[in-house]
C-alpha cells in the first residue's frame, strides 16, 4: 500500500542508530590526557557498545571533543581514542563514540560484550 506523504518527513529523534549492540556495564575509565585525568574525578561507564560507550563523570565536555580513554573491562585493556557524541549535564553523563579502532581491538570489545550478555 502507498501512501502520500504531505511535506518533508522529521527524523524520528529517539531512532536508535546504533550499528553495534550496547550492555549495560559498569567500570571505571581514565583519561590518558594529563589535564584531563587531573580534573575528572572518577569517570564510570553506564554502557558499552563496540561503537562506544556512556560514561557518568562531573567534568563538562563539548560535543564533538576527542579524549583518549584507558579502561579494564572484564580482564581486558583498552587504551581507545574516542569523540564526545553528546553530553547530558543534568545527569553528570557524555556519549563518547569510539574512532580509530583497530580491528584486533574491535574484536576484543565484541567479545567483551558478548560476555556482559551471557551473564
């Protein structure tokens, strides 16, 4: 069945467009910048994809921001370079969308959250 649309279609703004799978996953992340690692006072994530991750922290960032991440997550180092995909200041929270990723990497985060499914 067709129908007829009248005017431009809005972009549902609640869409999910993520490509990789989020969990729920809460551990401690660190900044590798010295400024910001003096200034952040503890960063935990809320939940990780292998696209990236949300984090709590009371440090405010801009959107669009590069930091470089160091976390342990399940027995796993990462060491990743990420960009701020938006910031929620009322709830302490950033989204922080992982780029540069090696494939060995990649396919370490895909199995680190393949793991936080079967649990």
């Amino acid at each position: 069945m067709n129908t007829k649309l009248d005017g431009p279609v809005e972009p549902d703004p609640y869409l999910n467009r993520r490509a990789d799978e989020r969990v729920t996953a809460r551990f401690e992340v660190r900044f590798e910048q010295a400024e910001d690692a003096a200034r952040a006072l503890r960063a935990y994530s809320l939940n990780l994809s292998a696209g990236g991750l949300c984090l709590r922290t009371r440090k405010s960032y801009d959107v669009g921001s590069q930091v470089r991440l160091a976390m342990m997550v399940d027995g796993e180092e990462f060491h990743l370079t990420g960009v701020i995909a938006w910031v929620r200041d009322e709830a302490e929270a950033i989204g922080v969308r992982f780029i540069d990723v090696s494939e060995e990497d990649h396919e370490r985060l895909r199995r680190v959250i393949a793991s936080f499914r079967r649990r």
